[in-house]
C-alpha cells in the first residue's frame, strides 16, 4: 500500500469501516483497521470520503440484512471507491449481497488475514478508474470459502497502544456455533466451533495489559463452549472456559474480566 501522489501532495490511501453486530464483529473490524494501518492506510470516519469502504455485516435478523444492504448502498454512492463487505450477511448470502449495484468484493468470514492484498490485487488487476470512464463496471468478485475447523487469528492488540485514553479491550477467543436453533443462522455464517489456544489468550491479554488496559472482555459466538471442537494450535492445551479464567486473571496488573455471550446452560459450579 504505497501512498497516492498528486502533484506537490503525499496522501495516503484512505479506507472508512462501518460495523453492525456484536462484540466479535466489532472485534474483527478493529483487527482488520490495524491491517490497514500496517499497510500505510489512514483510517476515516465512513461519513468522509475514502478510497476503500469495508461494511462488516451482521445477519442475526432481517432487520440487520436489512440495515447491511442499504450502508452497502451508502458507500456505492462514492463510485470511485472500491466497496468490500464482509461479515456474517456476506457469508450467508454472498449471491445476493453482490447483486447490489456497486459492490466490487464479498468476503465472508474467514480467509481475511490478507483482506488488505486481497483489494490491493483487485484494484490493480481491473485498472478500475480507466473502466468506470467507459462507463463499465467491473463484475463483484466472491471469495467466500467454507467454514473449516481451523481459528482464524486476525491479531487485534497491535493497536492497543493508540487508546491511551481506554481502559477496557476487547479479545476474541472463540468462534462458531453448533446450537443450530430454528430461528437463527449464526452457524451457518460462522462454522463449526474452534477456539483460540489457551496459551495464545493469556499471551494476548498480557499484552494488553501491558499496553495499560485494566479491562478485558473475552469474546466469542459461542463464548461457554470455548475449548470445544478443532483448536489453532494443540487441541491438549484449550481447557473449559472456567480453567481459562481463572489463568487470565492470574496476570498481574488486571482489574476486571468481562465474559460476553454467554448462555445459562454454559454456567457452571467451576466458573462461578
């Protein structure tokens, strides 16, 4: 990501998030910010002009099908920008989702650990400035793969240098979900259970630590069944989400631990 010259200026490409959902959306959309900053990109608000817009979509209801698809049209009014959606709606409905006029890339929700070379390898392979002056478009590419028993870590504690002023972060442990409730479509926009190693959550959250959060809320789609299902490094070394607790707060300098989303049945004697 080499910053844009015009004449007599240094710019640096500009890239505008908006995010719908819950704590592990909010999670990724960070992550993926970070990303960017490491590829020399500045981060603006979505109301700004931007030269990439990543909508990070959220499928729990219709209503949020709903809300996904008009930010998509939102930032398709800014036609010389490329427009990428990801997340759970992109996941579930990719056909549908690169229907909408003006959406150039549809990722779901894995494979985004090179979201950033991914759009740099699309901008430049449909020279798209040169086509949108004939008056072309170039076709919505999708890359949405199956979801497979590997945990993607998309490392989001790089930034948390920049939030001097913040004292509660964020971290994903889990992902995925085998309740298949009738009503639902969360295991279908994120896969089968896989967990973050244990080893790997105490390292992440002694980092923050470090970095002078003193608040850390452990996140996940199915939080209480951490340590369930194919693991990222050894499957031995993720233990029940009680077990995990008890290490992270073992770190000095923590103040307090937030559990988000978790569910009745996944409340043990342990964990209390």
């Amino acid at each position: 990501g080499s910053p844009n010259k015009s004449p007599g200026v240094l710019r640096l490409p500009t890239v505008a998030f908006h995010t719908l959902g819950c704590k592990v959306n909010q999670y990724e959309s960070e992550a993926l910010a970070e990303q960017f900053r490491q590829h020399g990109y500045e981060v603006v608000s979505f109301e700004e002009q931007a030269d990439i817009y990543v909508i990070n979509t959220c499928t729990v209801t219709n209503v949020s099908d709903r809300k996904s698809r008009n930010l998509i049209r939102r930032a398709a009014e800014h036609e010389e920008a490329i427009v990428v959606v990801t997340g759970c709606y992109a996941q579930t409905e990719p056909q549908e989702v690169a229907a909408i006029p003006g959406v150039d890339l549809v990722i779901g929700t894995q494979g985004r650990g090179q979201l950033v070379a991914q759009i740099e390898a699309y901008r430049d392979r449909t020279a798209k400035a040169a086509q949108q002056q004939e008056g072309q478009r170039q076709q919505s590419i999708i890359s949405v793969s199956a979801l497979g028993n590997r945990f993607e870590d998309l490392e989001a504690t790089g930034f948390a240098g920049r939030f001097a002023g913040r004292t509660r972060a964020t971290l994903k442990i889990q992902e995925g979900c085998r309740q298949f409730c009738s009503y639902c479509k969360v295991p279908y926009a994120r896969g089968p259970l896989r967990s973050m190693a244990k080893e790997l959550v105490i390292e992440r959250a002694g980092t923050l630590v470090e970095a002078g959060f003193k608040e850390i809320v452990l996140a996940g789609i199915h939080l209480g069944l951490y340590g369930c299902g194919s693991e990222a490094t050894s499957p031995a070394s993720s233990g029940p989400l009680s077990e995990l607790v008890r290490a992270v707060m073992d770190i000095p300098g923590l103040v307090r631990l937030r559990l988000s989303s978790l569910e009745p049945m996944d409340v043990d004697a342990q964990l209390i």
